[in-house]
C-alpha cells in the first residue's frame, strides 16, 4: 500500500511511502528483487474491482488500514497518579481518529482512563 499509493493518496491517507516510519511494520522497508510492490498494490485495487467493491469503499478500506498505522504508533505511558495512562505523542492518535472518522478527544479520553 505504501508503496503503490499515489502521493496524493499518501497524503489523503496522512501516510508517507516508508514502511520504517510505522511500528506495525517492525521489518521496516524490505525490498523483494522479484515483488514490485506497485504493480501488486494495483492488482489488488483490481481484484477488489472484481470483488464489487465500489472505489469508494476501496478508499475508505485504506483510510482504515492507514488508521491503524497511525494507532500502532501511538504509545502510552502509565500515569503514576492513577489508574490511567497519557498519550506520549496525540499526533498518532489523531491521525488514526481522522482516517476512521472518529472524535480524537473522546478517543484519547477511553484509550488512557479505565472504566
């Protein structure tokens, strides 16, 4: 995906093209001489076409992959005061909470509090 995407797509997603900048892709970047990611990445929207899924349900299917980029990178911290947590670094959060469309402060509110 990071690799196929166009750049526009890429900033849509909030995404850059390196693998190395996301925790969930602890291999970081690895390049396969006989894989071209690009072409995979455009057999794959194909084979979705196939599928029936619509571009706008391709779209919103990366947007929720490239959500949970963002929230593999985000860390928490234990709260020494109680029970919660604190969000080292709310740019992760924040962009995980913009590509699946949900309220980053309510988010962050349930992610580092119990109960």
């Amino acid at each position: 995906m990071l690799k196929g995407m166009s750049p526009d797509e890429l900033k849509e997603c909030l995404l850059t093209n390196s693998a190395n900048n996301y925790v969930l892709l602890s291999n970081g970047d690895v390049i396969v001489d006989s894989l071209a990611d690009k072409e995979l990445f455009q057999e794959t929207q194909q084979c979705m076409g196939v599928l029936n899924f619509s571009k706008e349900m391709q779209k919103k299917i990366f947007k929720f992959t490239a959500g949970v980029l963002h929230l593999g990178n985000t860390q928490l911290k234990a709260n020494k005061r109680d029970e919660g947590c604190t969000i080292d670094d709310a740019q992760w959060i924040d962009k995980a909470c913009h590509m699946f469309g949900v309220n980053a402060v309510e988010m962050t509110k349930h992610s580092s509090s119990p109960g």
